[in-house]
C-alpha cells in the first residue's frame, strides 16, 4: 500500500466515525455519552462537525 492508498483509507474510515457519531445522536445519546464512548473529550466530538451537527427534518 502505498501513502495515497493509506490517505485515501483514512479519510473513508474518518467518515464512517462521523457517520456512525451522526446514528449514535440520532438515536437520542447526548455528545458526552458519544465522546466517553469512544475515550475522546467532548469537544472532540463537536469537532467533527464544525457547521454543528445536523437537525432532523
């Protein structure tokens, strides 16, 4: 695997993280109990989503 295989690996696992973040708030657990989950601070969590996190329609 080569550095661009290896960046191109990273950013797709990155967006599944935000995307699982995004089902774990939707169904209701609050950024702490996300953050604490994954053993990182909660602003770490609001991070991912510099806009805010998006609202349901």
């Amino acid at each position: 695997m080569n550095d661009l295989q290896a960046q191109a690996m990273i950013e797709n696992l990155e967006a599944i993280k935000k995307l699982l973040v995004l089902q774990t708030l939707d169904a209701g657990h609050t950024q702490d109990q996300v953050a604490t989950a994954l053993g990182i601070g909660r602003s770490s969590v609001s991070k991912m989503f510099p806009g805010g996190v998006p609202k349901k329609k």
